[in-house]
C-alpha cells in the first residue's frame, strides 16, 4: 500500500518524460495533476485506514534488497510519518496546480517534479537508514535542475549553493548512520536493529551531533540557514512550495526520527541547548525578515524562524510540545505554501516583489483584491492568529514548552510578536495604501491563479477550528516517543552512564 | 470664433518656455489640451452620451427637489421624481425647444425610462426594491457637486448668484416660502421661529440646487446632439468637439438662473428670473470651479489627514476636481464619483463597450476605464471654457496683433499653471496608455 506512494510518483515521472513531443504542455500538466491527485487521494485513503491509537508502525512493507549491505526495502508509517505523508501529497499537488502554465521544457519540469513526490514519499516511509539515505539524496538532483533551469534571479549560483549545503548535510548524516551502525555492530541498518543497542555516551553525542547539524543544514537552523534565502528567491513558485513546504521537513522528521527517536539519553541531555538554539533561530529568523524588502525573501527568513519553533517542541519533550511540533510541521508547511503561491501571483501579474514597488493591491477594481485577501489570511495565520492552523500549532509548543524551558519558550513568544511585525510591515505596504497609477495595469487575476490558494485557506482555517484534525495522527506516536525518554531530572542529577541503551 | 491658426501665432510669437508649452501651442491653434486623436474623440463623445443619460435625471431631479421637496424634513422619496418632471419638457430639446440644441425629444431620454422601469438587474420590481439595491440613478453625486458649489461660492468671488443668498430681498423671500410650505404645519413653523438661519441655510442649498439643475438641463442636451453628430460623422476631431460646446456656451450664456418653489398651484419667486443671473456667469463657471477644479476631498478616495496639513487651509487651494482626481481607486467605497461612473456604465455606446473590453482587464474594470475617459472628456470641456473665455475677454487666434496674441498666451499660460500640481492629470492624458 505505501509502495504505491513512492512508486506511482517515479512511474509518472518516467511515463510524462517519454511523451511525445507532440503533447501539449497544458496536457502534461493536466495529466501530472491528475497523477498527483490520484496520490493525494490514496494518502487520504491510507489515512482512512490508519489506526491512531496504535503508536507502532503500521501498514508495514518488506523486501530484501541487498542484504549483504544491510539495506533492504522496509518500509513502514506511524503517526509521524503519516502526516508528513500526507503533507507531501497535499503540496505536491498544491505545487502542480500552481505551477504556470506556459513552462518550458514541461515533461522535464513535471517528471522531476514527481520524480521529487516519490524520493520524499520514500525518505518518510523508509524504515532502513541506508533506505533513508538513498531517498534523501534522490531528491536533491531534481531539486538542483529545477532551480537552474526553472529558476531566475541567480539561478545558477542559488543552485549550486544548495547542491553544497544539502550534499554536506547528506556527508554527515552518511557519517552518522555509517558511525552507528559500525559503532553498535548492528545487524544491518534496519531502524529496529538499531533501536536496543548500546553506545557509550560520550559517542552518542558526536553521532547525534552529526545528524543534528546534518538534518539542521536542511532546515535549516541558524548558521546554517545561508543557502535558503538565495535558493527560495531563485526558484519557482511549484518548485518553493516544496522546497519549503516539504524539504525543509525532511529535516525536521530527520531530527525526530533519528535524533530525537535514535538518542533519548544524549538528546535529553542536550535539550536545553537545543532549546536555546530554537529560540536563536526564531528570533534571527523574524528579525533578518522585518530588515528585507523583497516579500519572498522576507517569507524565505520568516521559515526559518518558523522553524525554530519545531525544534523547541522537540527539545522540550513533553508530550504537548512534541505534538504542537509535529502540527507545526504541517501547519508551516500550509502557511508557507500559500504565502509563496501568493507571492509568486504577485510577482508574475506585477512584475515585482520589491516592498517600495507594490501598493494598494486590495484596490477592488485594478489591485489584486483576491490575492491580497487570501495573503493577509495566510500572514495572520504564520503570525499565530487565533482561529487558524499556525496559532494552534505555535499555542501547543509554548504551552508545552514554557514548563522546561521558560525563557527559551518567552523569547519565542517574543519571536511570534516579531512575525506579526514584520507581517504588518508587509501587508502595510503591499495591499494597503495608493495604488499607483503608473504600475496599475495588471493582468486579470484567474480562478487558476486562485485555487491553491483557495484550498490551502480553507485548510489553514480548517485545521484552525477544528486543531483535532491536526493532532490526532501523532498523539498516540508523540506520547509513546516520550515515555521512551529518560527522566530529565536524574540525568541532571546524576552522571550519565559510561554506556546506554539507544 | 476659434479658427485654427497655428501658423500666424507661432510665426510671430517665439516658441513658450512653459512646462506645458505644447499644449498652450495646441490651444493656440484652437485646439484642445487634450490630444486630436480618433481614439480620444471616440471616448469623450461616448462618455458625453453616457454622461447625458444620467445627467437628463440629475437635471430633472434637482429641480423636482428645489421647487417641490423643498423643506421636507423626511425627504424618503426626494430620488422618487414624479412623473410630471419626467415628462417636463427640456428648454433645448425637442419640438417646444427656446432654442433646440438636441433634434431629439424633450421629454426624459428612452433610455432613462427603461432603465428606471427594469435597472441593471432587468426586473420590474416595485421602484423601492430597485433604491435600495443602488439599482437607479444615484442622485449622490449630483448632490455633491451642488454642495461643492454651495461650498465654493462664497469663496470663489464669482458672479452675483451667491451674494445674492446673503441679500435682505433673498431672506424675504425665502422667509414668505418657508411659510407657505408649512402653512398649517405649527411644529415646522416653530421650529423655524427658533432656528431661522437653520431654515434659511437650507434654503440656499435648495437654490443650489435648482441652480445646477437649470445648468445640466443645458448641458444633456448639448452632449446628446455631440453624440448624434459624432454618429453621423459631423464631429470628427477633439477641436470640432470643443468648438461644439464653445459655440452651445455662447448661444446659451444668457439662459435666466433662478429657484422657483410650487406649493399647490402657487409659485413663490425666491431667486427671481427677473434678477437677471445668467447661466454662464452664475452656473457654468461657478461650477466649472468648484467641481471640475476643487471640490473636497471625497470620504473614501484616499485618506486625507487635515491634521497633517494634507487638506489644504484655505478652500481656494482646494484641487480635488476631476482634473486632479485619482481614478484608478473608484470603486472602492461607494463614493460619489464612483456612483457616476456606475450610471454611466449602465449608458455606454456600444463602440465604447467593445473598445473597453479591448483594453486592462475588459469588463473587470470598466469603472476604471470610464472614468479615466470621463476625465479626458472633461479636459476636452474645461478646454472649450478656456477658449470661451479667451474669446470673451480677450482676442481671436488670428489677431494680427503680436501683443494681443501674447496676451492670448499669458492668458493661456496662466490657466495652465493650474495644472503644474503633481497630481494634475493633464500629463497622464496626453498619453493614450492611461487608461
């Protein structure tokens, strides 16, 4: 069943990049979104049959593959996985429908972008650490296409940047799944034949160090963050949409499953710093955002403070915490998908996206009314406005954080005011004010322009007002993750000991 | 009267040095400051025909509301004309014309009826259903530009008609009206025994009113007789438009401005026709200057802060006028100028429609793209008032004269300073992109 997830995406990748030439390029896209439609729908199928009080993995696949290297084809899904299955789907879809319809060389662009559904499905499900690995990396070369040949401003140059950062993040988590395997004299690299092995402490952190920083470049977590900006700016609107929609949470379930999953003790241990960390990002994500005037670099740096928030979730360790952490990877990826959707109509209906430029786009009859609607809805919710997805997912990790890590949690807070700021900054001077007659001849605003955007609004309000939707998938896995960590309190207390259990 | 002689004044005049030199060479030429082209004239003589329709309401409401709403202190019905006002034939139209400008009817226009009988919505439902919805003439923005006219006249030094509301003749007459209106009526009486300025202010609106009303009841016409002309390719070129209404402003100059009221059969005189306040000097440039000049800063166009001394201190200063107005926010807050192009919208000529559809973003914003046309073809009046008044005070294009012709220019020259304001609209129109 989960097969179907990765391999129908590749096949379609394959079949779309064997048509004639002869196909439209509105035919191409129609079929990619039917494919992708059709994923969309079994994932929701999955999800029909997924059972949410059940904290193990579930709908479990197995095939050996080559044994003598210890990697096999397992795959498996619990409430982690789930939604970030889910949300693959949902926003690769979502990229298709936003995708323009004029893009040149459309079998090439609509393969590798399925090419890139499949990789990630994979990387979700996989339940093997060399499985794992292929999939994260797969990714990356059709990322690396699309940005240049796709992209515009410095396309080339954001390219290959990224091709950098991500192939070191990859070196290193190579390191840390190589080092683990080797160190524990594990079976194979199965995930559950590591699960139970021991490891002295002391190694136990330079490990999970490697894959912090690894799963932390793709993040990406503050320093490591310098490749997103140029590489958001330079890529399309489809291809931004699952860089930061779904990328950047490769890294984020990276930490979960493998960090945090991997590392109880050492990571309890390191928590607080990690805690510090988060609310460093947050903070130097929100306030390099307000200092920007071009608005999709603005939303680029406004992700990576968003993303602080997962990581303080994760090192609270409270059940709250880890569940809002979770939402928060589901509700960024929404908000984040419609504010570049958003950005990207702008950009191609008013030929900028400089701050100074654009004005007055909610003027009812010559602005772009819709669009700047659907973008103060999409601002509101990044900013944790009550009654949308991204307030319930920030409210859990501060609740569920303020108790371990008080101050961490208040700079946060401080962190979710900066986003309204510079969100007001935006909003203030894009849609509100004169609209300027010299520039005010935009294009007509279509319903295809409006869909996604349409879509994704109705779920960030959806999941706003009724958050159970957004929690109920994880809760069971979240809670169970928790109970497996060791007491906070004696690890302070007491010295660690010379070796653990994993 | 305003024969093109471009050759005779450049050949003895050196070129201006104005910021706007190439109109004043146009309008020295007889020409108008907007540009002779097919497409401008396409527009202004659509928008005066889709100006008119409404406008031929406007009229015949204004004067409904002066002689018979009057001091109504629940005026509900006041845009409910009853139907000999409909039927009140045009003073320069049709058959029983004193001089007939349009060849048509001089009862309101066939396509006023049948929008008043069905609305946009094209259903005939009772005439209330259709007021509340806006689906009607919206009388709003004839009432603002009587009120800016109320406003400006005191300040613009212009003609008698306003002094006159100041005179002890006007209070007594107005007093012996006011009477009469609410003869039996002790509770409005009182209050008017109280409050006498209150009344008599209300009063000089009212004349107000009629005053506009007597003015557009010139002005429809004239714009339905350039239309037809424009159809029948009589009206070729910006200038024979401009010297159009150049010539109606002359043969019409002296039309009697007055305010009369009905009460019953009774007719009571509060301006008198025999005050001899005349159409040109007491409404045409009075409302030149108020509306197509200054106005006020219409709630909802764009914010204005007075505090911030964004509103100018004194009104002379004023230059909100469809000269200056920004168009591209109509739209937004049912303001009156929008309200216009609304009206106008439901009248548009056909070639007008598909030019408009042609253009932007087609149906989506033909509010926009009317009113920016409506500006063209009130630059294309303001300049046949410039010319009239040229002729009146001063010398012909042809003059032999040098000094006379240099007269003509500083004339010229400084009623284009006028427009050196930024937010002028005079540069946006000689390009056929604004749109």
């Amino acid at each position: 069943m989960l097969s179907a997830l990765i391999w129908l995406p590749v096949l379609g990748a394959a079949v779309v990049s064997c048509l004639p030439a002869s196909q439209s390029h509105q035919q191409i896209r129609a079929g990619a979104v039917w494919l992708t439609g059709g994923v969309l729908l079994w994932t929701i199928w999955l999800l029909t049959q997924f059972d949410i009080g059940n904290s193990g993995l579930q709908f479990r696949e197995y095939l050996p593959w080559i044994e003598t290297l210890g990697l096999n084809y397992e795959l498996g899904a619990d409430g982690l996985a789930i939604v970030m299955l889910a949300l693959n789907s949902f926003l690769t879809w979502i990229a298709l429908l936003s995708s323009s319809q004029t893009t040149e060389r459309p079998r090439l662009f609509y393969s590798l972008i399925l090419l890139i559904s499949g990789g990630v499905a994979g990387a979700f499900l996989a339940q093997n650490l060399l499985l794992f690995f292929f999939f994260y990396e797969l990714v990356l070369v059709p990322f690396y296409l699309l940005i240049s040949i796709w992209g515009s401003d410095k396309k080339s140059y954001a390219a290959t940047k990224f091709l950098i950062y991500t192939a070191t993040s990859g070196i290193l988590i190579l390191a840390g799944f190589l080092g683990l395997v080797w160190l524990t004299k594990a079976a194979d690299f199965s995930y559950q034949s590591v699960l139970g092995q021991t490891l002295p402490l002391g190694l136990q952190f330079i490990l999970l160090a490697l894959l912090i920083v690894g799963f932390g470049i793709k993040i990406p977590l503050v320093p490591f963050h310098t490749w997103l900006p140029d590489t958001y700016v330079a890529a399309s609107t489809p291809v931004v949409i699952l860089l930061g929609g779904v990328l950047a949470k490769l890294g984020t379930y990276g930490i979960f499953r493998f960090g945090l999953g991997l590392f109880p003790q050492a990571w309890a241990i390191a928590s607080p710093y990690l805690a510090t960390w988060a609310a460093i990002s947050i903070l130097y994500g929100a306030m390099a955002a307000i200092a920007q005037k071009d608005i999709k670099r603005m939303v680029a740096y406004s992700s990576i403070g968003h993303m602080g928030y997962i990581l303080l979730g994760a090192a609270a360790l409270t059940p709250l915490a880890l569940v809002g952490a979770v939402s928060q990877m589901v509700a960024h990826g929404l908000i984040l998908a419609l504010l570049f959707h958003l950005v990207g109509v702008i950009e191609t209906k008013v030929g900028s996206r400089e701050l100074d430029v654009l004005n007055g786009l909610l003027n009812p009859i010559r602005g772009l009314p819709s669009v700047a609607s659907l973008l103060i809805l999409g601002a509101m919710a990044s900013a944790g406005i009550p009654g949308l997805a991204g307030f319930i997912a920030e409210f859990l990790v501060f609740q569920g954080s303020y108790a371990v890590f008080p101050w961490q949690t208040l700079l946060a807070v401080i962190g979710t005011g900066l986003t309204a700021v510079y969100f007001v900054i935006l909003l203030n001077r894009t849609c509100f004010g004169k609209l300027d007659n010299k520039i005010a001849y935009f294009p007509r605003v279509d319903w295809s322009d409006k869909t996604p955007a349409l879509i994704l609004a109705v779920l960030i309000l959806f999941l706003g007002i009724q958050p159970v939707w957004l929690v109920r998938w994880t809760e069971t896995t979240t809670t169970a993750l928790v109970a497996t960590m060791p007491d906070r309190a004696i690890v302070v207390r007491v010295n660690a000991p010379s070796a653990s259990v994993l | 009267m305003t024969t093109t002689l471009a050759a005779s004044t450049i050949a003895q005049l050196p070129p201006s040095t104005h910021e706007f030199a190439d109109i004043i060479h146009r309008l020295e030429s007889g020409g108008a400051m907007l540009p002779d082209t097919p497409e401008n004239l396409m527009q202004i003589i659509g928008l005066y025909k889709a100006y008119a329709v409404p406008m031929d309401f406007y009229w015949r409401d204004l004067l409904y509301i002066a002689e018979h709403v009057f001091l109504n202190p629940l005026p509900f019905f006041k845009y409910f004309i009853s139907q000999d006002y409909l039927d009140r034939p045009n003073h320069y139209a049709g058959e029983t014309a004193d001089l007939r400008v349009w060849r048509g009817r001089a009862s309101a226009h066939p396509e006023l009826l049948e929008f008043m009988a069905k609305g946009e919505t094209r259903s005939k439902l009772p005439r209330l259903f259709h007021h509340l919805w806006h689906d009607r003439i919206n009388m709003e923005f004839a009432e603002e530009c009587m009120r800016s006219m109320l406003w400006h006249g005191r300040d613009m030094g212009m003609g008698q008609f306003d002094a006159y509301l100041d005179s002890e003749e006007y209070r007594q007459n107005a007093d012996r009206a006011i009477k009469a209106y609410f003869k039996g009526n002790p509770a409005m009486l009182g209050l008017y025994k109280l409050f006498p300025e209150m009344f008599l202010e209300q009063v000089r609106q009212l004349s107000y009113y009629s005053n506009l009303g007597l003015f557009w009841e010139v002005m429809a016409p004239v714009f339905f007789e350039m239309s037809d002309l424009y159809d029948e390719g009589k009206i070729a070129s910006v200038p024979d438009a401009m010297n159009f209404l150049v010539n109606g402003i002359f043969a019409i100059a002296g039309r009697p401005i007055y305010h009369h009221l009905y009460v019953g059969d009774e007719c009571y005189e509060i301006v008198p026709k025999s005050k001899g306040f005349m159409w040109l000097y007491e409404a045409a440039l009075p409302y030149v200057e108020a509306v197509f000049y200054r106005t006020s800063p219409f709630r909802g166009t764009k914010s204005y802060n007075a505090q911030a001394g964004q509103v100018p201190a004194q009104q002379k200063d004023f230059h909100y006028g469809v000269l200056y107005a920004d168009k591209f926010p109509v739209g937004s807050a049912g303001i009156p100028p929008t309200l216009l192009a609304q009206d106008m919208l439901h009248f548009l000529p056909p070639y007008l429609v598909e030019y408009y559809q042609q253009h932007c973003r087609g149906e989506d914003d033909m509010l926009v793209q009317l009113a920016v046309s409506f500006q063209r073809s009130m630059y294309c009046v303001t300049s046949a008032v410039i010319q009239a008044l040229r002729t009146a005070l001063l010398y012909p294009l042809d003059d032999p004269n040098p000094e006379h012709l240099l007269a003509n220019r500083k004339f010229f020259e400084s009623q284009l300073d006028r427009f050196k304001r930024s937010e002028s609209r005079i540069r946006e129109i000689q390009s056929q992109e604004y749109r």
